[in-house]
C-alpha cells in the first residue's frame, strides 16, 4: 500500500465547521486541517483528496502561530502526543481570545458566501463568563475496553470510539465525579455495557445537568427498564455526592445513535433542577431544552431582548418559536405587551408554564407543538405590528417556518442561531421576501470549540 502524501502548509484561516484552511506551500491548492491555528505553518499527511481540496492530518507544527498553546486537556488533539484524540473540544489548541475573533471571521464568511450580504454589521464576539468548566449538561457513554474493562469519556474524532477519560475542563468536577463512580459500579456489579455494533447490553449513557449552585440531576440511560442494584446505586450516589439531588433513569430501547428515549422514569429525590439565568429563576426538568452553558445564556438573551426592543419599540404581539422551557420568553415580555411560547416538548411546555408563574410574568402563554403546525393556527393573532423571535435547531428554520414569517404583520425577526450557515441561507431568503438584516450580535456558549451563537435582527425593508 503507498505511503499516504505529505505537504507542507500554511494556515491562512478556520472554515465554518471549525477545520483550519491552508494552502500547500508552491501551490494554491487548499487543504482543510482539523486543530490547526492561522498562522501556523505545517506538516500535514492527506488523508482525502478530491479535485478541489485534500484533508489532512498534522503531523508536525513546522513553525507554531503565535496563537497556538499546548492544549489543557491530554485527551485532546496534539502531534506530540500519542494516543486518540478526544473529540469533545476542538480549538483547545488556540488562544481564547484569538477563538473569538475567528468566530466573528466564520460569521462575516457565512454573510458573505452563503447569505450574498458583504455589508452586514458584525460586532465583536461577546465572550463567555467562564471559558473552562462551563457546561451545565452531559451526556456520557460507556463502552468496553481492553480485558473487559469498563470505559466511559467521549467519543474520538469523527468516529464512535470512545475514549476513556478521568478529567474534562469544560465540565463541572460534579459531573466528572459522577461518571466516574457510576463506571466504577458498573464494573464491580458487572452490568452489561450497550454494544453498538451487536445492539446488546444495558448500560448506554449517564446523563447529568448541574446548576450553578453546585447541585446535579442525573440519570442512567439504558435499554430497558430494568435496573440491576438499582437499591445500591441510589444509596452509594446519596453517601458520595450530598450535591446530588434527584435521579432518574431514562429508558432508550431503538437500536439508534439517539442519545435520550421518550421514557423517563424518577427514582428519587428532586423531579426538577432549579437554575437563575440573568434576574430570572427557573425549574427545569432533566430531558428539557436549556442552554448549555448558564452564565453566556444571560448574555446571549439580553442581546436578544436588545434586538427585540432596539429603537424603543414596544410591539403588540411577539411570538417565541421553539421557545423550550421559556427562557428567552421571559426576556421578550419585555418587549411586547404579550408573548406567546411555541414548543413541541410537552415537559419543556410544562416547565415554561411554571417559570412565567415563578417569575411573575404575566403576559405570556404557551402551545404545544410542532413549530409548522401551530403557526397556521396563530393567523388570527398576527395582525398589526407584531415581532417574532425564533431560535431553532441546527438545521434552522424549515420552509414552511420562513413562510410564514413572511407575513406583513411581522415587522421584526429576531433570529437567534447556532450555525452561521443554515443562518446565512435563512437570511438570504429573509432578504428576498422583504426584511433587511439590520445587524448580527455573535456570542461565545461554547468556549473551545468552533462553535458559535448569534443573534441577527431583520426588520421590514
């Protein structure tokens, strides 16, 4: 078999899915490197060649960017060091400060390349409180190792292998803590760890959402609702983490890589974890939508109601669509004299419900469902000068979703988005329908990685 090509190369840029952009030395020919930094010059063998671009995997920093750092984490990626690499974080490698700026740089290409919008205002990336230990969620897999050994971390990159771990930086020690006594029981009472390949076993997942108080919620995520030692388990959780308040067990019986099932069965201790956001105070329910990272869910919220209310405007009506547990709802009561909440998770809905009544907020009301369903069943309530906020999945907004903003009682969109991507080609469509993309709010959730959140504000042209 041919020894695989190595390049020299120079980094000029990140691309938007986080992958670094360089450019073969002698040559314009552009290969895409994950975990390298602008700046760096490399050594790279390919490991992907097509007729417009390579991929490759470095080898050696030939001359490091002044940017580049020896990241924290031994799990995650460096050519000095052997072993798979983590793949949970992917710009441990970079300077944070140089994070932000490229994070505006991929939202300015997303503008530019996908929206066909060169002049957009982009401010300055604002950055998260808290770079390291960050994440109020996770979900963790275990697996089989050498001899039999039970092994729980993250999965390497681009692959389902995992990588066994004993420290993560971006997670709270609680939820390290966690996972490491729950794979310490399942290897001394010999539960049966979830095969991927055979689709056996019971053990899949832990799952744990912490809160700023320092308390946690945690589940086991297994095949069936069958629970081996469940007496034993709860009582060496209660001894070792007094922080522990509530645990469940989530039942995933498909044989998918969907992390979480419909079933979800409390064992003991709280139902509800409770977490302040910004001024307001919320329960929030194990399976339920809340941002990831708690203290930069303020700041990515008040950017929205900024957006929302920007000129002093004040309007009628403000719908919230996949408005999750009511978080940025809150917010936009503010803005609006009333607010209505859209979301297809039924607990999510209930949590929301509950958080208005916690919080005082009386100008807000909520419907269960699909965004595409219930929207035709608003039109009544969309007259005069109304705004929406949306905030959807990755994939962005569906057609029938930017249908129906289209509406000439919508006079400001609010777009909160986690991929400048499926945000520019929402924006494009915006645009052509009538709206103009006033200015663009990035915020950092996801210090790290090359992940990045933003806000756009459309008003009617």
């Amino acid at each position: 078999m041919p020894a695989a090509e190595r390049l020299k190369v120079k980094v000029e840029r990140l691309a938007p899915e986080g992958e670094a952009l360089a450019r073969a030395e002698g040559s314009s020919r552009v290969v895409f490197v994950p975990h390298g930094v602008p700046g760096d010059r490399l050594e790279v063998e390919l490991t992907e060649t097509k007729s417009s671009f390579a991929r490759g995997r470095i080898q050696k920093v030939l001359e490091p960017s002044p940017a580049r750092i020896l990241p924290p984490c031994k799990l995650h990626f460096d050519p000095s060091r052997p072993g798979p690499a983590c793949g949970g974080c992917d710009w441990q490698q970079m300077a944070y400060d140089t994070q932000l700026a490229q994070k505006r740089e991929i939202v300015l290409d997303c503008l530019r390349r996908i929206a066909k919008l060169p002049d957009v205002p982009v401010d300055a990336v604002l950055p998260s409180p808290r770079d390291w230990a960050y994440r109020n969620k996770v979900q963790i897999p275990f697996g089989k190792g050498a001899e039999g050994k039970v092994i729980a971390g993250f999965y390497a990159v681009g692959s389902h292998r995992i990588v066994d771990f004993e420290a993560c930086p971006v997670q709270p020690d609680l939820s390290v803590q966690l996972a490491l006594k729950v794979k310490q029981l399942a290897q001394r009472w010999n539960w049966p760890i979830y095969e991927e390949d055979r689709r056996a076993g019971w053990l899949r997942h832990l799952f744990v959402r912490t809160n700023e108080a320092g308390q946690a919620l945690a589940a086991i995520v297994s095949t069936s609702d069958a629970f081996p030692k469940r007496a034993e388990t709860e009582k060496e959780l209660r001894d070792a983490f007094p922080r522990l308040i509530g645990f469940w067990q989530n039942v995933q019986a498909e044989k998918t890589s969907v992390i979480l099932g419909p079933k979800w069965r409390h064992l003991w201790g709280a139902k509800q974890i409770e977490e302040k956001v910004g001024p307001y105070s919320f329960l929030v329910s194990p399976g339920a939508f809340l941002q990831v990272n708690t203290g930069a869910a303020g700041v990515l919220y008040d950017a929205a109601a900024e957006a929302l209310g920007h000129g002093g405007r004040r309007f009628e009506l403000a719908l919230d669509l996949y408005c999750g547990t009511g978080t940025l709802t809150l917010w936009a009561a503010r803005a609006a004299r009333r607010v209505i909440g859209v979301e297809e998770n039924r607990d999510a809905v209930r949590d929301a419900w509950a958080n208005a009544e916690r919080n005082g907020v009386k100008n807000v009301r909520f419907s269960v469902g699909r965004v595409e369903s219930i929207l035709p069943k608003l039109r009544r309530d969309m007259t005069g000068d109304m705004a929406v906020l949306v905030d959807p999945p990755r994939a962005g907004c569906s057609v029938p979703v930017l249908r129906a903003l289209t509406n000439p009682a919508v006079k400001r969109l609010v777009y909160v988005s986690c991929n400048p991507a499926t945000f520019g080609r929402d924006a494009a469509y915006l645009v052509k329908a009538g709206f103009k993309l006033g200015r663009v709010q990035p915020v950092d959730l996801f210090p790290q990685t090359s992940h990045v959140e933003l806000v756009g504000r459309f008003d009617r042209s």
